[in-house]
C-alpha cells in the first residue's frame, strides 16, 4: 500500500508552515488515521510516497503514532525529484523490494491526478484517487490520469482492498483449477490390439499420461492381461 500525504492523510488547507516551508503542524482528514492503522492491523506493507521535505511528514505524522508505521518512504525531498516522476514510486517500490511483475498487486491512495495517479498508472500500480479536497483537478487531463478506483473518504479505502483481495483469491481459484489429464483405456486399442505391448508402445509415442490395463490371476496364481474373462473375444479359445 502506497499512500500519499497532503490531502490524502492530512488536510493541506490546515497546513502551518515554518519559515522553510516545512509544516509544523495540520489536522488529519478524518478517518484517515484510523485508516492507516487499519491497514497495518491487516497486515499490509506500507509506504509514505509524498513530495516535500522529511520534516513535514515528521511533525504531523510523529505525534499520532503514524509514521512508525510506514515500512519505506519516498519523500520527494530526499529522492531529489517529484511525483509523477517514476523514480518517486521505484524508490518505495526498490526499498521493499517488490519485483517488476508484482508491481500489479501495489495499491498507490494519492488525491492529485496528475502527481499520484497518472505517476503510478504509468508503472502499472493499482490507482485509487481520493476526491476529497477542493484545490485540485477533479477532471482527468489524459487516459493516463483515469484512476482504477475513486473514493470519497479515507474509510472507503478498506472496502477497495477487500474487493481486491476477494478478486485475487478468485483468479488464483481458477489458475489451480486441475488440468484434464488423458488416460487410454487398454492401450490404444483403435490402432494396436488392446492390452499389448503395442498398444502400450503407440500411448508412450503419444505422450499419453496414462494407460490403463486389465489384469486377471488364473486358477493356478499366473496373471494374465486380458480385459474380459473368458478368451473367446480376443483370442482363438
């Protein structure tokens, strides 16, 4: 889970900032909070993706016991170039070390169109855009902008990740579903007399999985295979 910060956890129009244009201190989006701990209860991987200097997401997020619960951070100060550039997401991406082909199964919350989902659309994340704040575009400028999922309050958020999570488990239902498997009853018998080494030998040729035989114990404790119990279809008496 890739989270963003202004206006996605905090509210922006709150913001005080310091004379180096670092906040000091803001009011959290409600249930946002609640939200994010929500999340790390589930057991999910979390990462602070946000443009700004460290300092801010320190003062507000420190004092409500939420940054410690972040597993990797791309703050753009320190990655040294902004959203939606993508060597923002790539930095959380590396930190947790998450492969090219799994980038499908991270989720980036973001509020902005153009920084948080047009940026991680373009690495092939799972967008969800937060339309809560009044300062940005609500108006997707380019396809690429198009998020996979809007909601309008963080609590939303949990009810996107369970319907993800009940997608997920469905696909890989179907992807363990049991392959037919191919077994010749007696060889294969339209080609070869059934229940011979013939038979037997133009299944191995076929790459057949399996082949079935008849086997029968005589009198006397010899077996013999041979499908019906008496000789008289297969042989001369």
């Amino acid at each position: 889970m890739f989270l963003d910060c202004g206006d996605t956890l905090v509210d922006e129009g709150s913001e005080i900032k310091d004379k180096n244009d670092v906040t000091v201190r803001a009011r959290m989006i409600p249930g946002a909070a609640r939200a994010v701990r929500k999340l790390k209860r589930m057991g999910y991987t979390l990462a602070l993706v946000a443009d700004g200097p460290r300092g801010t997401f320190e003062n507000i997020l420190i004092p409500r016991g939420l940054f410690e619960l972040f597993d990797a951070y791309a703050i753009s100060h320190e990655v040294g170039i902004d959203k939606p550039d993508r060597r923002m997401f790539l930095a959380a991406l590396n930190a947790l070390n998450i492969p090219p082909e799994q980038y499908k199964n991270v989720v980036m919350v973001g509020n902005n169109l153009f920084r948080d989902i047009k940026g991680a659309n373009d690495l092939g994340l799972v967008t969800v855009w937060l339309d809560w704040a009044p300062r940005r575009s609500k108006t997707p400028a380019s396809p690429s902008e198009v998020p996979d999922f809007t909601i309008k309050k963080p609590s939303e958020l949990i009810r996107i990740i369970e319907h993800l999570e009940k997608a997920a488990e469905t696909d890989a239902e179907r992807t363990e579903e049991p392959s037919m498997e191919i077994v010749v009853h007696r060889g294969a018998n339209d080609v070869a007399p059934e229940n011979t080494m013939a038979a037997a030998r133009v299944c191995a040729e076929m790459r057949v999985e399996y082949v079935e035989i008849d086997v029968w114990r005589s009198l006397d404790g010899v077996h013999y295979i041979m499908h019906d119990p008496t000789l008289n279809r297969t042989t001369n008496g």
